[in-house]
C-alpha cells in the first residue's frame, strides 16, 4: 500500500502514468491503481506466472516507485499472493 506523503493528485498522476508502462508488459494483466481511502493508494496486478510477476517486479514501474519512494509516498508493501481459485471475466 502507498501512503500518501503530498497531495492526493500528485499520486493519482504518478498511477495513471503507470498504466501506459504497464501496457507495454504483456505479461501484465490486469493491472489496477486503486485508492482505498483518500490518503491511501495501491496497486493491484496479476500474472501468468512467477517470470512475468519478477520481470515487472524488476520493471519500469518498479524503477519508478523506487524513485519516488520518500518524495511522493512512504517505502510501498509489496505483497506477492497466489491466487487458488478465480471467476474470469465473461
């Protein structure tokens, strides 16, 4: 989870930059910037398989939260979790 360290907008801006990175990860899907509470942000994404998960990991969007991390929010959690059952979108 991101917490926010300036105003809300500067967050949301650095998200929504996010997406056009991710779009070029095809082993990136799907992906969501999300807000939990008005000063709390996050990121949600799924992959294939435990190469895509590390080779985005090891990304742009990775390098870009290191660079941000104590400027724009606090040291983001991240939390890696297997999914063991799933309803697809139809």
């Amino acid at each position: 989870m991101l917490e926010l360290g300036v105003i809300e907008s500067d967050i949301e801006t650095f998200l929504q930059q996010g997406l056009g990175i991710v779009e070029q990860e095809p082993n990136t899907a799907p992906w969501f910037a999300i807000r939990f509470v008005p000063s709390s942000f996050g990121i949600y994404d799924a992959f294939p398989d435990d190469s895509g998960r590390q080779a985005h990991l090891s990304g742009q969007v990775a390098e870009a939260l290191a660079d941000n991390t104590g400027t724009l929010f606090a040291q983001p959690t991240i939390e890696p979790v297997d999914v063991i059952a799933e309803k697809p979108p139809t």
